[in-house]
C-alpha cells in the first residue's frame, strides 16, 4: 500500500466502483492503496436514483473471522517477507528492519467515529491476538498510544490527500501535526515508537474496515505492496479486504524474538526461513515456487489502467500490461489482473472481447485456491456482461459458488452485489418470489459494503437498469 506523498505515491483509486454503474460494476478489488474503496466513474453514465427500497432492513456484520492458513513454501514465503520489510513501493530500499520494540497500544480519535469501527476495531485486534500473537491494547482516545487512529472531516482529508482513501504515517500522531510535518517517511525509521493511520468521515463501513487491516497491519509490520501476491492485502490489487493467513504469519514474523529493530537486510535474510520452519512446520516444504519479479513495464501499464484517466488510455495500458504477461509466460495471479482489468475497460465497447478476458480471467484465478477471491471477482463480471446479453442461465449458473467465496473472504459489497444480480436474474426469468428473498436478503450486506440507503438503492437501481 503506497504511504502518500513523502510516504511512498499514492495508488489510483479504481478499487470498489461499488456503485458507479455495473458495467464498470466493482472493481471491488482493483485499485487503491491504502487508500481503500473509492468510485471509478470510468465506465458509467449519469443515473436518476429514486427510492428503490425506502426502508432498508438493518445493517449487517460478519461474527466469524476468516479461516486462512498460507499455502506456499516458507522459501517463497521467505522471498516475500524481505521484499515486503526492506523495500518501498517507489523502488527505494529500506537500510534496516523496524518494528514496535515497546508495548503496543491504539486509541481511536476524531469526530463522528462510527460504531462500525469500534466493533471492526475489536475484530481486528482479537484476530491480531489469536493468529499473529500481537497483544494490542485499545485505550481511551486521550491516553498516549502507539498508533493513533484518526477519522477526519472528508473534505480537509481530500484537500490534503486527493484520491485517497486513508494514510498510514510514521512518527505523528495527530492530523494536524501530520499535516505540519516537514518530513514524514518511512526510510528514516530505525524503530517505530509512534504511528497514526488517518481515515475520512462519511465512508461506508467495509471502506472503513477495510482501512483498519491494511493500515494497521502496515503500521506493524511490511511496508511494501507486491503484486506477485496471490494471498495478501499486500498487493496492489486489493482483491482481499481482510487479512489473510499469510498477512499474519508476516506479523508474526515480525515480532519473533529472533528479529529486532535495526538487523541490516542480510542480518534479517540469514534469519528468516528458520523462523518461518519454525512458525509454519506445514510450509517446510511443498509449495508454489517463487515467482519471477515483477517488471517494472508492466507495472506502469497495470497502474494506469487502474488510474482515473481517460477510458480509451486506459484499455489501451490494459492491453499492454496483458500483451505482458502473454509474452512472459505468466499463469500467476498478475496474468489473471491483466485479463481482468482489459475485459472489465472492454465492457460497454466490445462485449465478445470483454467476456473472452474476463473468462480467461476467471480461468486463472480459479487454478488455485489462493486466488478463489478474486475469481468470484470475475464472476460478477461475467454475470454482468451475461445479464446485459440476456443469457440469464448462464449468468444464473456462475452465481452460487462465488456468493460462498464472498462469504467467506468477508467482502459484503462484493457479497450484496453478486446477490443483488442474482436476484436480478431470477426476477428476469420469472422466479418473483425466490428474487424478492434474495434481494432482501441482500440488503443488509449492502449497507454495510455501500454504507448511505443513497448508494445502496443506486446499486440495485444500476443492476436493473443492465438488465433493461
């Protein structure tokens, strides 16, 4: 996740387009930093939202933490903690490892703090206990604390931060003195002694969710996103929310006792594969083999058809990044991106050539189950382009299995979305009665993915009017 200016560039903001049109339908997964869900207004037109649903039902919350173990082989593993730890988004290297050496605590401040957060909050560090043994204290938001988090007033956090979606800052702790630093970046940091993570008001609750595990995570512990990833938020990509085994097992490695702040990167690579044996006996052998590094062509091309810009630039970036990808034999889950991304900018311009990417998309993500996220993902695409066609039972048939993945990954905007279609579908073939329990069934997920009844009765408005 890039840090914002002195931190690290931002990341664009095409992730989550929840709501701006389904034919740019949810990018859910393709696009900011730690800058988390933003609009992608790339692909969709103007839309009169009336009042589909005046009275929502209430809002829903996942109980359960996700249940994920890594996958790959600790050598890999091993790769990916050092380039994680040592190196930034911008290519700078990091000269020494750094990490909480004291206690660790947190405090929520700012105005309008939604209930929504505390209860995220407390998810989070109870999960944060369990699986990456971090012991965290919350305390009162006047009480000194390790990390601070901040909800600022939207418009003062745009002004300073445009097309972010939330920071992550060392050595402040406060929006006003990050906003009076002279110099805040993470390359001068031996050991971490303060840390704020500053996110704007008015977000829906997964935007806001979602800013606590990445930032949070990258406030402890790596500070590089890697797009080589198949099972982190530490990927650029964004299609996990929520940490993930792998995500944990970085934590925890961490704060092993082998490891201490300032260890050079060749102290801290001498040591790390024996502490993952130790940490993760599974991952002693076996495994994926690591992945070639990622060029940096490619990510150019990658980053500005996730950016902002003009559509016909942006298709024609994806089509490089994935001519990229052909070209190096790539089967991983940066090929499937490649894929994703051309058939997604395709939609609304060149139907057959959108589904055809978009299938190989899927086909790709779905080789593994380390990339099960994702291809639900594509799934919602698909379903999108299929229900735009007509070909409802092929639509309908793609739906179930990635509403399970969805439940599972914890993503309730992608969860309410891929129901919201579904009901979509069956109101289309005439099955009134199961349309109208799936829908309301929907509904409280989308409150907690959308956030305001605006967005979520603009949601269910856009996947009509595909069908129309």
């Amino acid at each position: 996740m890039s840090r914002l200016s002195t931190l690290t560039p931002p990341r664009h903001s095409a992730y989550r387009a929840i709501g701006a049109g389904l034919m740019a339908l949810i990018l859910v997964g393709c696009g900011a930093p730690e800058m988390r869900p933003q609009r992608d207004q790339a692909v969709s037109t103007p839309l009169q939202v009336s009042a589909v649903h005046s009275d929502l039902p209430p809002m829903k919350r996942f109980n359960t933490a996700p249940v994920t173990a890594p996958t790959r082989s600790n050598v890999q593993m091993a790769q990916d903690f050092m380039d994680l730890s040592f190196r930034l988004e911008t290519g700078a290297t990091l000269p020494v490892f750094s990490r909480f050496e004291g206690p660790l605590s947190v405090r929520v401040t700012g105005a309008q703090v939604p209930p929504s957060l505390i209860a995220d909050l407390g998810d989070l560090l109870e999960r944060l206990k369990r699986e990456a043994g971090l012991g965290i204290t919350l305390v009162a938001r006047t009480s000194p604390a390790a990390i601070t988090i901040e909800l600022v007033p939207a418009a003062a956090f745009r002004r300073r931060a445009p097309n972010t979606a939330c920071i992550a800052a060392p050595n402040v702790s406060s929006w006003a003195e990050f906003r009076t630093a002279r110099h805040v970046s993470w390359t001068t940091v031996t050991t971490r002694t303060r840390a704020a993570i500053f996110i704007p008001t008015g977000g829906a609750p997964q935007e806001i969710r979602d800013c606590l595990h990445e930032e949070l995570a990258q406030a402890l512990g790596p500070l590089n996103d890697l797009f080589r990833l198949p099972d982190s938020v530490f990927n650029d990509d964004n299609f996990h929310s929520v940490l993930t085994g792998f995500d944990m097992l970085m934590l925890r490695a961490t704060y092993a006792p082998e490891l201490r702040s300032g260890l050079t990167r060749a102290q801290v690579a001498a040591l790390i594969t024996p502490l993952l044996d130790r940490l993760n006996p599974s991952g002693r052998s076996g495994g994926l083999a690591r992945l070639d590094d990622t060029p940096g062509d490619w990510i150019t091309h990658i980053t500005r058809a996730m950016d902002g810009g003009a559509l016909s630039s942006r298709r024609t970036a994806a089509a490089r990044a994935m001519l990229i990808a052909q070209n190096r034999g790539w089967r991983d889950t940066r090929a499937g991106l490649s894929y994703y991304l051309f058939g997604r900018l395709q939609q609304g311009q060149d139907t057959t050539a959108a589904r055809t990417a978009l299938a190989q998309a899927r086909s790709l993500f779905a080789g593994t189950s380390l990339t099960e996220v994702a291809a639900a993902h594509a799934t919602l695409q698909l379903a999108a382009v299929d229900l735009v066609r007509g070909d409802y039972p092929t639509a309908l048939a793609q739906l179930d299995p990635a509403i399970a993945t969805a439940t599972r990954a914890q993503n309730a905007a992608l969860l309410s979305s891929l129901m919201l279609t579904k009901a979509e579908l069956l109101s289309r073939m005439g099955r009134a009665g199961e349309a109208r329990a799936v829908r309301l069934d929907s509904l409280g997920w989308a409150r907690y993915g959308f956030g305001s009844d605006r967005d979520v009765n603009a949601h269910i408005a856009e996947i009509q009017a595909l069908a129309r």
